[in-house]
C-alpha cells in the first residue's frame, strides 16, 4: 500500500522547476488548495516542528498521508506555526540533490523532502518511486546514502535527532591554518 502524498502549493515557484507539480502531474501527490484542506491526522514537514521524521511515524502517514509544503522560504511565516489536527515534523539534516541547490544542506525540493521522509520511515521502494520521475532523482540517494541508511535504522524522534547529531559530528571539518602546540611554559 502506497502512503498518500499531498503538495500544498502557493505557485511560488517557476512552473517548469516545481517537483511538486510533477509530482501532481504524474499522480504521484494530490494537490491540496487550501491549509484547512489537510488531512486530519496528517503528517506536514515545516522546518519549525520540535520532532524529526522517523519511523515511529510510519503507521500515521500510511493511515493519514504527509504533506509537502510548497512555497519559497522568503514568505514561510505566511505559515501558520501550530496547525491543528496534524502531525507536525522536520526533516533531519540532508544535502539538496537537484540541480538548483545541489549540495546545499537542508535546501530540499517538495518532491526530496517527501522522498527522504518515506526512506526514513521505512517505505524505500516508494521514495525511489517518487524521485523516479525526475532525471538527477537517484543522485538523492547517492548523496545522502549515509545519512538516510543511519536515520532509517532507528524507530524514534529523539534517535534520528541524536543521529544526525553524531554524523555531524564525524563529518570531516573545512582545514584552515593550522597552528601547531603551544610551546610549553
């Protein structure tokens, strides 16, 4: 059973770029024309909830669906901050694949986000399903194979946040001047 996307869309974006009207076009997610048209029970991605997506999620998006908020950046607090009946959830930290932001840290397209969301929570075929429409989807998952491996291996909220927080930390830093010891005194 395939878990229900939606895109809530405010036309923001260049028609020809937007992945989630591809996804729409394609049947891949249901366009939802009004905030108050979300699904009760639903899980909605902004990146101002206080849980990460995770795989103690799984159950309620087969059951109620996730929804995609499509919109730029510059008017998110158009946004509603709490939004009633729904599931609220942020995305762990991941690298953009498309050609826009390629490489650019947690600047992820409608149709990414959605993807990784189903990868974390365990419906991998499907987020290979949804990027499948789109030429540079598989390098998604190239990218962020890591990430995406160690997020979806944990069930809850707090363990995604903890693991990301220790692949961050194992990251290999920029190298800047080094200097060496201090001469002893």
């Amino acid at each position: 059973m395939a878990v229900r996307l939606y895109i809530y869309d405010e036309k923001q974006c260049d028609p020809k770029k937007c992945t989630g009207r591809k996804l729409v076009r394609f049947n891949q997610a249901q366009e939802i024309v009004s905030l108050r048209r979300i699904p009760h029970g639903a899980i909605v991605l902004t990146p101002w909830a206080e849980k990460a997506v995770s795989r103690e999620d799984a159950h309620r998006a087969a059951a109620r669906g996730i929804v995609a908020l499509d919109l730029s950046w510059r008017n998110i607090d158009a946004v509603p901050r709490r939004m009633k009946g729904v599931a609220e959830r942020s995305l762990p930290f991941l690298v953009a694949a498309n050609p826009v932001n390629w490489g650019r840290p947690c600047k992820l397209t409608c149709a990414e986000a959605l993807a990784c969301t189903l990868f974390i929570m365990g419906f991998k075929e499907q987020a290979h399903e949804t990027m499948s429409k789109f030429t540079w989807g598989e390098e998604l998952f190239r990218v962020n194979r890591e990430p995406l491996e160690l997020y979806s291996s944990v069930e809850t909220s707090a363990e995604v946040v903890a693991v990301q927080s220790e692949f961050l930390a194992d990251e290999p830093k920029e190298e800047g001047p080094q200097e060496g010891p201090e001469e002893p005194r």
